[in-house]
C-alpha cells in the first residue's frame, strides 16, 4: 500500500499527459503555452507501467490533467490503457471542454468514467474575458454530450474569481436544479508569482458554504477515493454543488492525491516545486524498483500543504502537474 508517515492512504493518482494548453486562462497561464513543444511527454508504454506500478500499491482512481489532455492525438488510447490496468477502477478526465463534443463518445467507449470541464462563467462574454476563448456555447453542448453518450459522472469546475463570478451563485443554482452533476467552486490559490491578481480576485469559498447551508444544503459523506471537494445536495435540484477550499482547517488531512508530470515527475504535493524523477524506472517492464521507489518517496511528505507559509510553488508551476 501506499501510505505515508500520517497514516493517510493514497488511491488516486493525478497523471498530467501534457503541458500544452490552448485556452489563456487569466488565472493560470495569461500567456499560453507552446502547443507545439510536445517533446518529452510520457509514452503509452511508461504510462502503462506507471499506472500498473500504482495500481499494485493500492491506487485506484487515475485522473488525467494537464495542460490540456485532449491536445494529444493519442488520448482516447491512454484512457483505454489506464482503464485495462488491473485494479484501476475509474478513469477520470479533467478538460477545458474544448474537444469534448467531438470525442465525448470515443473516450466513453475507451473506457471513460468521469469528466471534469472547466467553466468559469454561464456568461459568455465573461467566459471570453477569463479564457481567451470564445467557446462557451461549444464547452457546454459538449458537457451536454458527455451526459447523453453516457459517461457517468460529469462535473464543471468554476474558479472563484472575485471581479467575473461573486454574484453569479444563483445562475450556477439555476443551472443544476434540472441537471445530474455536479458544480463545484473552487478557491483561488495564491502562488509565488500571482500576489497582485490572488489579491484581486480570490474570494472565499466559505461565503458560498454558508449560503448554500442557509438555503437547505446538505453535506454528503466523501467515497475513499474522492478528492477534495465538499459535496452538497438538496432535495429540490437534480445537481449538485461542491467546494474546494485549499485555506479551509485541516484540507490536508485525508489527502489521498499522488501526481505525476507528463515528464515523469513524481510530485507529492501540488503545492511543491519539488519533484522526484521517475522516467528511468518506467523503461523496464520489470515494476518492483519503481514500487519500492515510490513507497520510500511517501516517507518525505509533508503532512501539510503549508499555503499559509507561502509555500506555494509557481502558477506555471500548478498548471504543468494538473492543478
């Protein structure tokens, strides 16, 4: 098993396939990224025998991040081999949503059990100002898609941006009541190189908490390999909403996340410019050195992510290992 010196158990692994993204999201890269620079990136072999390596200790759930996954053309083929992995259980996507009507149907067939798009407005010019894409309508036809084609589980990620969606709790309210998924908002993180935009836009996700507790929501028990998000249901939506508060008491404490870069980088927290680099063990088929490599690389993680020190790694650093 993998399990750290705090006794918490890590069934869920988060693999970036990518650095590339092709949305400017202003809380993330304002700049973009070279979609063309693809040199390096792990291989269906090596992530074939990562996953193997973390499946027989125990992980699973995988999610697959970026930048943005569905940049690569070979996508469809590494959920398919995530999902054959023995003891994998789910397969997870998280996505700007920008391929998703397209390929919502290959990548169920491929196996596909979850997908995650990011949408930080229902106002469409105010997604255009926060993305550099005018696609909001193409986004959620390809949210609806991924509904109709079956994958199981569809969720929206909205990050919580003081200037661009403080008011908007009721059209995210409206847009679950006759939906079946779930809409989560997520707090803004400080990191090393955002200070002046942290200090302009982040707003705290306990404002939303105590609204939504006000208005009849009710807290959901959390599945051993959820992530971090705190769930609410109510009676009279078919949707629902989730918080994901990284300055809240005690977030760390039933961590159960490990994340590796698409250049084999093996991350302990999402928070840390630190890394270990397993790419040479991922040449051989042979998995108990990369096994023994990661149970010892457990023994040094921190039993807390430390934000309020102001460890935080970089902005572009947060975007390459999946946020």
């Amino acid at each position: 098993m993998l399990i750290d010196a705090y006794q918490r158990r890590f069934t869920y692994l988060r693999l970036s396939v990518t650095e590339s993204c092709n949305f400017r999201c202003t809380y993330c890269l304002p700049d973009g990224t070279d979609c063309d620079s693809r040199a390096g990136e792990l291989t269906l072999p090596e992530i074939r025998r990562l996953v193997t390596s973390f499946a027989r200790l125990g992980t699973r759930k995988v999610r697959i991040t970026g930048g943005e996954p569905s940049l690569r053309k070979d996508l469809t083929e590494i959920i398919a081999t995530c999902k054959a992995v023995p003891g994998i259980e789910k397969v997870a996507l998280t996505t700007n949503g920008y391929r998703l009507q397209r390929d919502a149907a290959a990548w169920q067939a491929a196996g596909l059990d979850a997908v995650n798009v990011s949408v930080d407005s229902l106002d469409a010019a105010t997604f255009h100002l926060v993305t550099g894409q005018d696609k909001l309508a193409d986004i959620l036809a390809g949210v609806a898609t991924a509904k109709a084609v079956g994958i199981k589980q569809v969720k929206i990620n909205t990050v919580l941006l003081k200037q661009h969606n403080a008011l908007a709790l009721p059209d995210f309210l409206s847009f679950v009541k006759q939906q079946d998924l779930s809409l989560r908002f997520i707090e803004l993180m400080r990191t090393n190189d955002n200070l002046s935009f942290y200090q302009r836009q982040h707003l705290s996700g306990a404002s939303i908490q105590q609204q939504l507790e006000t208005q009849g929501w009710q807290l959901l028990p959390k599945g051993i390999s959820d992530g971090p998000a705190l769930e609410y249901a109510h009676p009279h939506y078919q949707g629902r909403i989730g918080l994901i508060m990284p300055y809240s008491k005690d977030f760390c404490a039933d961590c159960n996340r490990l994340r590796v870069s698409s250049k084999g980088q093996l991350y302990l927290c999402l928070f840390t410019d630190s890394y270990q680099d397993l790419r040479s063990l991922l040449q051989s088929e042979h998995s108990a050195p990369l096994e023994r490599f990661l149970q010892q690389a457990l023994t040094g993680k921190a039993e807390s992510h430390q934000l309020q020190q102001q460890h935080s790694g970089s902005t572009r650093h947060l975007a390459q290992i999946g946020g």
